[in-house]
C-alpha cells in the first residue's frame, strides 16, 4: 500500500503550534518542532471517527488490548519482553522525566545530561530545584560519542543521583551501540546511579542501524532503569498525549506512581489511550514506508549541503539533523538572522540544546522530499 507521504497536509487549519509563524509569513518554511507533515495512514483516522460517532467522550481506562500492543511491540520490533505489571502509562515522556526526578531525588541533589540534548532535559531538572550537570558528547567521525571517562568522574564529583539518558539521541541522530549501553550501565551500577532512558525514537532507526532498549543489553540493568517511550512520535500522534514508562524493580515502580499519583498525572486522555493501541496493532506498513521517505530526505540533505560550508551530521536514526553553521563566518545571531529572514527557514536554535549548541541549528527532515529540497535550495543560495 502506497500512503500520502508525497501530500501537504494544510495545518494552520488546526492552529498547529509548528506552522503559526507561517500561517503569517506565506513564505517561511517551518522545519522545527518534531512532528510530522505527513498524513497518517488510514486505520489511524478510522478509529478516531468511530470514536467521535459515540458522541459521549468522558473518563476511558486502558484496555487490556492496549497493555498487550504495547507488549508485543517491545517484544517484536526490539527484542525487549516486559510484563503487563512492569507498563506505567503518562501522558508524556517529558512529564515522565518530571516524575521520575521527584521520585528519586531530593531537592540541590545532582542530576546529569550528555549535552547538547532535547532542551526539556535541562529546563526538568532546573525547575525542579535539582543540581544540573552537563556532560558534553564528543563529535567524532561524523557523530556524537560518549567519553566514559568524563563520564564516570563527572558522576563521582558531582554525586550524580540520576542520569537523563536520550536514545537514541535528539539532536545528533546517533543510534548507541550495545557496546555504548553496556559501558554507561556498567558506569551507573558501579556508582548507584538511577538511570532513566528516553528512547521515545526508538522506532526511527535509519539506514541499518539497530537500536538497542537499554534493558536488552543486560539483565542487571533493570534493578536501577527507567525506560520512556511512545507511539506519538513514531506515528504522528503526538497531540493525543499518551506515553509509557518501563520500569522492572518494583520499589522503583511504586515510587514513580506514588509521584505521579501526587502530581495528579496518572490519568491519559481517551484519544490517547485508543492512538496508542492502534498506532502499535496497525501502523507498522506505514512506518517501514516512512522510514525509506526519512532515508530519502536525509540523503538530499547531505547531497545539497555538501556544496556549502555547512556540517551535516548525518543522522543514524528520527527525522532531526544537526547543522553546523561554524564555517559560514557569520556569529551565531547572524546565522539566526539569516535564516529567518533571507533563507526564509524556521529550524530550532542550537543554544537551546546547551552551550555545546552555538552555531547550530536543528532541522527537520519529517516532511514531503519536495519541501525538503526547496528549504535545501535557500540553505544553498543563502550560503553556498
């Protein structure tokens, strides 16, 4: 089955919080916030028109159904076999990272990010009065690593209580090996660090690269890890609100719920209890056909940007791409200043991802190839 991956969806019809400026400006082009501008597949829209023909929309509790799609995909897309009793459902990873901070720690104690990093990482744990420590990943051959080394000490000065870990990475794209993952659980259990995983991008690995659920690559692992994922960001559903947290150790479970308990965010909304269920029992074909369209759009990407000054970091897994303007001879304001009003393109800013973000800028690849190659042409006429 061929989807519409080829079509332009008309958000600003829905007040879409990534097209607003354009909605205003005609001729910007947002390729920002990570979602998609790609139609859903069909059984999607399906569901939630039966569910609006009910005409009665009040409190939905999850299904059993819901608990083994979420189940049987861990088990078959990533080898990860979890028990139903094991499934905490939130509304949002992010959320879940709030819970997970409060539950395990105390207010000035030290919580670690590998930065740059998804930007809520820093902002959860600042807000809630917590010690951030920032451990910089280290660009090597075209990707962003991990030095164990600085790592490991980072964590003992620090007293590091719990380690905010993305994987695979957002913003660099970078699919950790089992290697990787062994050597950062090694590190933590040594230390007596809780570890919580956001893999919420867990199922857009690219180009043959395998991701790995933390808890796969050992047993062990799973007395002191939290892991956080979604169908909302594999399948275009993120306005539905619907997440889940992993956790095996039991006294670590009831900690977490009893937090979220207090924080009053142990309800998910129906539309996301009924997207989550459909999304992991229907929407495989539409994900294997994404992913060649993402393969695609990458590649022109790097194909169009190879003629200018400005690093690609290609990405290894989701739709996000790292670009490095350090070249360009322009500081890190005119870079955003170009951008927004010759080139006419609205990327994330690199800053907001850590100090290690400066003359970068985040860009979405989610979108029709057309599209893709009109904002390379800007990118290319703007600083070839």
């Amino acid at each position: 089955m061929t989807y519409h991956f080829t079509e332009f969806p008309d958000r600003t019809l829905s007040n879409a919080y990534k097209w607003q400026k354009a909605a205003a400006d005609k001729d910007l082009i947002p390729l920002w916030i990570a979602d998609m501008d790609f139609i859903t597949f069909p059984e999607m829209t399906a569901a939630l028109e039966a569910f609006a023909k009910q005409g009665v929309y009040g409190y939905d509790g999850p299904k059993d159904s819901l608990y083994q799609a979420i189940l049987d995909w861990e088990e078959t897309q990533h080898g990860y076999k979890v028990a139903k009793e094991d499934v905490v459902l939130i509304e949002g990873v992010v959320p879940a990272i709030s819970v997970a901070i409060q539950a395990f720690t105390k207010e000035d104690e030290a919580v670690l990010i590998n930065t740059p990093v998804y930007p809520p990482f820093a902002r959860t744990v600042t807000l809630n009065n917590r010690r951030l420590i920032n451990n910089s990943l280290v660009e090597k051959d075209g990707h962003f690593e991990l030095d164990f080394v600085q790592l490991e000490k980072d964590i003992i000065d620090n007293e590091v209580k719990l380690y905010v870990f993305c994987s695979p990475h957002n913003p660099g794209g970078r699919v950790w090996t089992a290697e990787e993952l062994l050597q950062v659980g090694q590190i933590c259990q040594k230390h007596g660090v809780i570890l919580v995983s956001d893999e919420i991008h867990q199922d857009l690995t690219l180009f043959g690269h395998q991701n790995h659920s933390f808890n796969t690559v050992s047993p062990d692992f799973k007395e002191f890890t939290i892991i956080l994922s979604s169908a909302t960001k594999t399948f275009n559903i993120a306005g539905t609100k619907n997440s889940f947290a992993l956790i095996e150790n039991e006294v670590l479970r009831k900690l977490f719920q009893k937090r979220q308990l207090a924080n009053n965010q142990h309800e998910v909304s129906s539309l996301g209890l009924l997207a989550t269920e459909v999304a992991l029992r229907e929407g495989l074909p539409w994900l294997k056909e994404l992913k060649t369209v993402l393969e695609t759009n990458v590649n022109v990407v790097c194909d169009a940007l190879a003629q200018t000054k400005i690093k690609v970091m290609k990405p290894e897994g989701t739709y996000l791409m790292w670009l490095d303007f350090s070249e360009i001879g322009l500081s890190h304001e005119e870079v955003a200043e170009v951008l927004a009003d010759k080139a006419k393109l609205q990327l994330n800013d690199g800053l907001t991802f850590g100090r290690e973000g400066k003359n970068h800028f985040r860009l979405n690849v989610a979108a029709p190839t057309t599209l893709i190659a009109e904002a390379c042409e800007r990118l290319v006429n703007t600083f070839g």
